[in-house]
C-alpha cells in the first residue's frame, strides 16, 4: 500500500455535510466564516502514481455567531475526476486538474488551485462551479500559490512551465480583472512552486530541482546537481519583467515561501523552509510510494534566509533554525511586508521520530514555541485570523485541524496565536477524521 493512502492520508470514500457541530471553549465572534482546506483523495479503487496526482477534496467548516454551523467535504467535479488524460492529441487540457494543491477567494470567487492548470471555481457551500480562466483572458496555468497585495487588493501569480516560455508573470486587480501578463527573461525549466511579492518587487525562486522526461511518477521533476539555484528578483508593474536580475544561491529546493519584504533601499529579506538533495530524496521517495531509505512525507526542511542587496548585486544566506518544518504562514495584513511572527508546522526527524507540532517564530527576540499535539496526531496548517480588536501583529488566532489515528477522529483547534501552547479557545469535533492535506485559507464574512 502507498504510504500516501495510508494512516493520516487514508482517503475518504464519500462526501458528507453535517451541521451543528460540538464546541467546546467558546468560539471569538470574530470568527465569522469558513474554513477551507484542499489536498489529495483518490476516488475508491484509485491508486495515483504520486502523491499529488491524487484528485482534490475540500474540507469546509462554517463558524458564525460563536457557533460551528457546519462540517462538509467535497471532491473539486474536474474532468480529471472522472479520468480524462492531461495530455490530448491537441495538446495539454488545462481543465483536467487534480485542484488540490490550495483554495483561495479572489474577488468573489473560491479558487481551488493547482498548478499545472486553470482553478477551478467553487460555490461557498463547496460544490464545484468549473474552470475559470479570468473570462478568457488567462490561457496558461496557475500557480497554487498566488499572493494578495494586502495594500492593493491585487492577486499576483505566474504561470511556469518545463518548456519556453519557462515562466509568466500576471496581475489582476481586486476586481479579477487580469490586468496585465508578461514573459520573464531568463527563467529555466527549474521547478517554481511558489513565490514571493514586496511593496516594490516581485521574488522567484529556482531550485535545484528541474525537468527531468524520465521521471515515471508522473510528475516529472528531479533533483539535478547541474540546475544552479537561483533568486530572481523584478520590479513590480507592467513590463518590470525586462529588468529582472537573478542571483546565484546555494543548492536547494523551497516549496514554500513564508515572506519576503524590503529591508532598506534595494535591500530585500527572503524566507522559506528549504531542503537539501538528501531530504529531497527522501520526501520524494515517500510522495512516489517508493520505499527509499528514510522515506517520510517531510525531511530536512530548516527554516532559510536569503538577505538580497540589489546595488550590491550579491546575497547573504543563512539556515536559521534546525527544526524540520512546513506550511509557513503569517499574519496576511503584512504580507510583502516586515514581520516578526511566522508560524509553521514542524514534523518529526529523519527517522520518524517525534510528534508533529505547531510552531510559533519570533523573529525579533529568536524566540520558539512549539506546541507538540501528541503521539498519533497531526496538524493541519495553521491559518492565522486577526481578532477584531487586536493592536499587536500577533494578535489573533490560529486555526489548524488535528487528524488523531487513535480516535479515528477530527477536531478544529482555536490557538491563541500569542501563546501557541496554552489551552485552546475553542475545540470544534468534526464529524469524522479529515485526511491529511495541503493547504487552506479562512474566508471571512466581511471579505
């Protein structure tokens, strides 16, 4: 049995909705919206060569007026759900997605994303509404990782590529008006799974991970000592592209980007979890189902900084801390801009030994608090929330739902993101075990 279709990650057969769910604690009033989750969940009798070839299922919890209105699942209906090839005689179908790398809302619209292929639209109670392709206007895929300009209310994305054009860069106003596309010079078949947005500068990053035909997986990527890793940095707005420099780094391969933002004139701070080519070896060989040495879902990921100095034309990198983590997030109001608090999910060592936990990072004092959920559970990412009156940019909450094997069993924890190790604010049970997944984000009433 593939490790992927096993334990946390044991797929769900059917789709349920269920209402009035219990709490205990009390649930902020603030807290006014949905929780949505994505990740990977064959159907029944499927077994997908790679851990993200899996179709996507989103998970939904609805919270209004101190109550947890409802639990519901649902698969993302795409053609590739009922088995139509990526690949056609007339080239890639952009609609046959898996959509279960993320979910987002971008000016009205819930997004299930997936980066090789359009999103795909969702009503707010989860029932797919089909592609969505910015009213004609985006013809290539999109990244599972857009960002929102908090200033702005833009989304900015790009779309890559293992063939040229490798990398496209797009921008669409609050409004979802894609206002401008533009091709990026320079840019490789490396793998680009996210990015990062300043006030004035759009970040890439290219790993040492790139195209590899032979792959068999079907996800065709490999660790390949000869791919220079490399920082991309352009300025923001239509045809910033032309200027763009790229800087040489150290090998390695982020997925996620927790922030980048300006650190004084030309100066921009960069952050991310980052695997070396032993913890990529073995993550893969455990999203493949491959019994590798040391195979586990998450290995030799440490917490990075890049400090990049524009007239200087040089970078300072640093591994700032040791412990194994992912799904980086922060408070979204100071995206592309300075924070001090970043939150994570940490995961056990090398060997499998540990429990997960949900990680909180000062970055002004080095402080690191870390809430271990105990043997046999696992948290979700953990999404941070504001609090309606909160002054300090951690005040608020974080909301991540833990998957317990021993009970078979689901709850929604409430974290008071300025001590993630005290007591939860509330505890919502889920009506049944949520499989392990990828990414999510809250939807506010007020958004």
């Amino acid at each position: 049995m593939k490790p992927y279709l096993t334990g946390h990650y044991t797929p769900h057969v059917d789709e349920v909705t269920a209402h009035d769910l219990r709490v205990e604690g009390t649930l902020p009033p603030e807290l006014s919206g949905r929780l949505v989750r994505n990740g990977h969940n064959p159907k029944p009798g499927i077994t997908p060569t790679h851990w993200f070839k899996g179709s996507g299922m989103v998970h939904g919890i609805r919270l209004r007026h101190g109550r947890a209105e409802w639990y519901r699942n649902r698969w993302v209906r795409t053609p590739a759900l009922d088995g139509a090839p990526y690949m056609t005689d007339k080239g890639p179908d952009l609609t046959a997605s898996t959509a279960g790398t993320h979910v987002i809302e971008h000016a009205g619209r819930l997004l299930a994303l997936c980066e090789s292929n359009f999103p795909f639209e969702l009503t707010p109670d989860l029932e797919t509404v089909g592609a969505y392709d910015f009213d004609g206007r985006l013809t290539d895929v999109m990244t599972a990782h857009p960002k929102h300009d908090p200033g702005t209310g833009e989304l900015h994305f790009f779309s890559s590529s293992p063939f040229p054009p490798y990398l496209t860069y797009h921008v669409s106003s609050d409004k979802g008006e894609l206002l401008h596309s533009e091709e990026v010079p320079g840019a490789s078949a490396s793998l680009k799974h996210d990015f990062a947005v300043t006030e004035r500068y759009v970040v890439f990053m290219e790993g040492t991970v790139t195209f590899d035909h032979g792959e068999t997986s079907g996800i065709p990527y490999a660790w390949k000592d000869e791919q220079p890793a490399r920082i991309g940095v352009m300025p923001r707005g239509r045809g910033g592209a032309a200027s763009i420099k790229w800087f040489g780094i150290e090998p390695g391969s982020m997925l996620h980007a927790a922030n980048a933002y300006e650190d004084g004139p030309g100066r921009i701070v960069l952050e991310g979890p980052t695997v070396d080519r032993d913890g990529f070896q073995r993550s893969w060989n455990w999203w493949v189902g491959s019994p590798g040495r040391g195979a586990v879902p998450n290995s030799r990921s440490f917490n990075r900084q890049w400090v990049i100095d524009l007239p200087a034309d040089t970078v300072r990198e640093q591994t700032i801390d040791d412990l194994v983590i992912e799904f980086p997030t922060i408070n979204e109001n100071l995206a592309g801009r300075r924070h001090r608090y970043q939150y994570a999910i940490s995961f056990p060592d090398d060997h499998g030994i540990g429990n997960f936990g949900v990680v909180k990072y000062d970055r002004t004092t080095g402080a690191r608090l870390i809430r271990n959920v105990g043997d046999g559970q696992l948290p979700s990412e953990a999404v941070f929330v504001p609090s309606a009156q909160g002054t300090s940019e951690d005040d608020g909450y974080l909301l991540t739902v833990i998957s317990n094997l021993h009970a078979d069993a689901s709850q929604l924890l409430v974290l008071d993101a300025t001590d993630v190790t005290a007591a939860p604010v509330a505890t919502v049970h889920l009506p049944r075990r949520v499989t392990a997944g990828i990414h999510g984000s809250w939807i506010d009433d007020q958004h």
